[in-house]
C-alpha cells in the first residue's frame, strides 16, 4: 500500500538518495536531491503555491517550445548532413568511374601508368571508402546503445570477464572491436601522431628561425647590392655594359593576358640591339595562335626585336618549351636570359635593377625578383593567397637567399645565366616544377642566388577556387617528386651550407 501524502509531509527527514547506474563499460554514482514534502501537496490556497503552480505551467511551455526548436535546428542539421553526404559521395562515383582523381595528368603519366596498378588503387579506393562507411554506421549505432567512452584507460578485459556483462550479440562484437582497435589500431596510430607532432614541432622551429633572420634583415637593413662600377657603367653607358640579354615569355592559351605580357617586356628599358624576345606560344587554340602571332608582328612593325615561336608537338609542357626555345643556334649570343609567365607584367627598369647584380659574381647564377599583386583585394581567396605568399618572398625567399644563397627558383620574374643553366643540365621534364628542378641542381654544381625583395613584378592571383585548387595541385605533387629523384644527388653532393658566404 502507498503512503499517503499526510504522512509523508509530516515527515520532517529529507534524506539524498543515491542511484547507481550501469553504463558500458563504466561504473557511476550519481547523486540527486530527493524532493521535499511540499512538493506533493495537492490541495493549497496559499498564494505562494499558486504562484508556483503559474510559473511552473508557463516554464513547462517555454520548455515545449525550446525542445521543439532544437528538434527542428536537429532536424535541418541532420537535412544538411545528409545531402552533403550524397553530394560527397556522388562527386567519389564520378571520379571513380572516370578513372581520375587528381586534377591534372600529365602526358608523361598517361604514357608510364600500368592499366593494372592503377585498376588495383581504384579498388582498393572503392573498398576504403565502404569500410570507412560501415565502420561509422557501426560506431554511430554503438553511442545510440551506449557505449560512451570518456575514461582514457578503459579496463575491457575485466568488463569481459564478468558475467552477464553484455545483453545481445552486438554488445558482444562491439567489445571486440574495442579490444582489437586498442591492441592492434591504438599503437600505430599513437605513433603517427607522434611523428606529426615531431614534425609540427620541426616546422615551428624552421619559421621562428625565418622569422628571426627576416627581423635581423629590417634591423640591420640588409639587402643584396650591386657594385658601383656596374651600376655607375648601366647609368652611363660608357664601358658598353649591356650584357646580350634574351627575354622568354611561354604562354599556352593566354587569350586574356597575352597582350600585357607582351607589351610590358617590350617596354623594357634595354638598347634594342642587346634584347630579343621570344614568345613561346604552345597554344593548341588556332584562333588563339593568331590573335598572338598578329600582336607580335605588331611590336616587330614598331622596331621591337621579338619573334614568334610555335611547337607543333608539344611534350614536355613549359619545361619542354623552354627546353626547345634554349636549343635554337642564336642563344649562344646571349649572356642571360630572363623568363616571364604570360601574367606578368615587369616594370620598364627591371632589367636595369636585376642584370648589374651579375657583375663581379662569376658564380652567381640567378636573380629572382619578388612578385606583387593587381588583384590581391578582389575577394578573400585573393587576400588570403596574398598573406602567404608575401611570408614566401619577405621571410622564406629573403632570409634563405641572404644567408645560405639558395632558394626555389619561382619559374618567373627571374634573370637566370645561360651558363649556369647548361652547366646544371638544362630544362627537364621530369616533374611539374621544373623551376624548382633546374634550381637544385644549379645548387648542387655550385651556383649561387639572390632574392630582390625591393624589385616587384606584377601579376594576377587566381580569383576563383576551381583556378586556386589546380595551382596547388601543381605546385604540391612536383616536390615529391622531385625529393625522390634528387635525393641520392644531394646526399652525394659536396655543397655545404658552412662553406657558402654571402654574395
């Protein structure tokens, strides 16, 4: 029989009952504080009561509504999760199905696949992909029966030595899987994470390091500077120190920006008889190919020594480009050459602030200017692009080229001498960053850079995220490349980092 309420008010002892509740895998005791004896009464008039029993009846409906709010933001969270999983995993099919899943292939791929590896990777792609998806499904299904785990050391083997430790079969699998992930899975794991941790830490040390030279460099004001004579002869013109320089412009379908490009270099300040340009067009558009072919006739008209230059097959992409543009019988007449992409623009004195460097430095084999941004507030992909670049020029590029004399060579706005492009093997087609290609193994024979943090040469930042993401592409797949193949060069090399001293 149930006690009645007159009894349990008159009964002035309000004790804390304890409950103890069984959760997998672990024990836990909550406390909760038992109700008081006015809490049951039923029949009061005092206006306490009933002010009590108002507010409890509008607090319950702001709690319907709270509830059924956050069931409705669940509901469209739950919508949203769903549709871009199946967007995911539609855009997974396609590229599947196609047989890619990068973004660019290059011919020299295409022809080195093997048909069976690459069948072999895309199974194994297929079932990663529905392992990864059982597997949430199964954990997903393990929290809704509660199996939360917040303890960092779980003891399952005791949980599993108990009897009546689990109600149904999927307790059972569930616990073995556990057991499995923390004996087999947790170890590797764990020391992936450490490596990761090592290298972050690796990483933090290298920027601080950049960060305190490129400190030291605005401290001291230093910066690379040409000899006197050099300058004082380039300002003169007496001693005719106009050294041959030849100006390479590969292009392949730059129908919106050839017409810059073109007129920017040929506006160079330079004596027409000691500069020729090449436009080295690989485009594959013939209409593109004409309105290209009729702007550089049109600067020829106007006295400026420039030609147009077409392969028919073209292998190699702009490695091979430039490959085949240094191989014709004229270059051996030039002393220097100077490559621009079709999006840049120099200003009229670049030469004259970059080729006196030269002078005086028979083992300097590079100049690199740094680049500067038309469009670098467009959007915020343009301005982000624009904060990491410039730590790449003013702390990357300047420190490492002030200090060790070496950095990667950025594939433009730089002033490279031919001797030193011959003497390092020339143009190679072997990866996607050829720039950086040609500028270790310059290093590596011996020749030295110099990074002008004060020369600018403009140009344009991918504004959409299509154009960002296959840049990256290109400028993230190359280096691996090119560490696998260089490695056994510069672990053999005798180029030492103390022996360099400054330019």
């Amino acid at each position: 029989m149930a006690p009645s309420f007159d009894w349990w008010a008159k009964d002035s002892h309000r004790g804390t009952p304890v409950v103890v509740k069984m959760e997998n895998p672990n024990w836990s005791v909550v406390e909760l504080e038992g109700p008081s004896g006015g809490d049951f009464f039923l029949n009061t008039d005092s206006p306490s009561r009933l002010g009590r029993d108002k507010s409890r009846n509008k607090n319950a409906k702001q709690l319907t509504w709270v509830l059924l709010l956050k069931a409705h933001k669940a509901a469209g969270c739950l919508t949203s999760i769903a549709t871009a999983m199946v967007t995911l995993g539609s855009a997974i099919k396609r590229r599947i199905h196609s047989g890619r899943t990068d973004i660019e292939t290059t011919d020299i791929d295409r022809e080195n696949e093997n048909p069976t590896v690459k069948t072999r990777f895309y199974t194994f792609i297929k079932i990663f992909l529905w392992l990864s998806v059982f597997l949430l499904g199964f954990e997903v299904a393990a929290y809704f029966k509660g199996w939360h785990f917040g303890a960092p050391h779980l003891q399952l083997q005791y949980l599993l030595a108990m009897p009546f430790g689990f109600q149904d079969i999927f307790d059972s699998l569930y616990s073995q899987w556990v057991l499995f992930r923390v004996e087999y899975l947790a170890p590797p794991l764990q020391f992936l994470a450490n490596a990761c941790i090592v290298l972050f830490l690796i990483q933090s040390i290298d920027r601080l390091v950049l960060s305190l030279g490129c400190f030291w460099i605005r401290l001291k004001n230093i910066k690379p500077v040409p000899k006197q004579d050099a300058v004082a002869d380039l300002e003169s013109g007496e001693n005719e120190f106009f050294p041959m320089v030849l100006v390479q412009i590969p292009m392949c379908n730059e129908k919106e920006v050839y017409q810059q490009s073109i007129a920017a270099v040929c506006n160079l300040d330079w004596p027409k008889s000691k500069i020729l340009i090449q436009v080295l067009d690989d485009s594959d558009d013939p209409s593109t190919r004409l309105l290209i072919k009729e702007e550089v006739n049109k600067w020829q008209q106007e006295g400026a020594h420039i030609l147009y230059r077409h392969r028919v097959i073209r292998d190699g992409y702009k490695a091979g480009n430039l490959k085949s543009a240094m191989n014709c019988s004229y270059v051996k007449d030039y002393e220097f050459v100077a490559i621009f992409d079709a999006d840049f623009q120099p200003t009229p004195d670049f030469l004259k602030r970059t080729v006196p460097h030269f002078k005086g430095n028979e083992d300097l084999g590079l100049v690199q200017a740094r680049w500067s941004f038309v469009n670098k507030d467009e959007n915020l992909l343009t301005r982000l692009q624009n904060i990491n670049l410039a730590f790449h020029f003013e702390v990357e590029q300047q420190v490492n080229g002030i200090f060790i004399n070496f950095f990667g060579f950025n594939g433009t706005a730089g002033v490279w001498r031919i001797k030193a492009l011959e003497d390092s093997g020339g143009w190679l087609e072997r990866t996607t960053v050829e720039d950086m290609d040609i500028a270790v193994r310059a290093h590596l024979h011996g020749w030295k850079f110099i990074f002008l943090n004060d020369v600018e040469c403009q140009c344009e930042l991918p504004e959409s995220y299509e154009a960002y993401r296959k840049q990256q592409h290109r400028w993230h797949s190359g280096p691996m490349q090119l560490f696998r193949l260089c490695l056994p060069a510069i672990i053999r090399s005798k180029v030492y980092i103390f022996l360099n001293t400054l330019c």
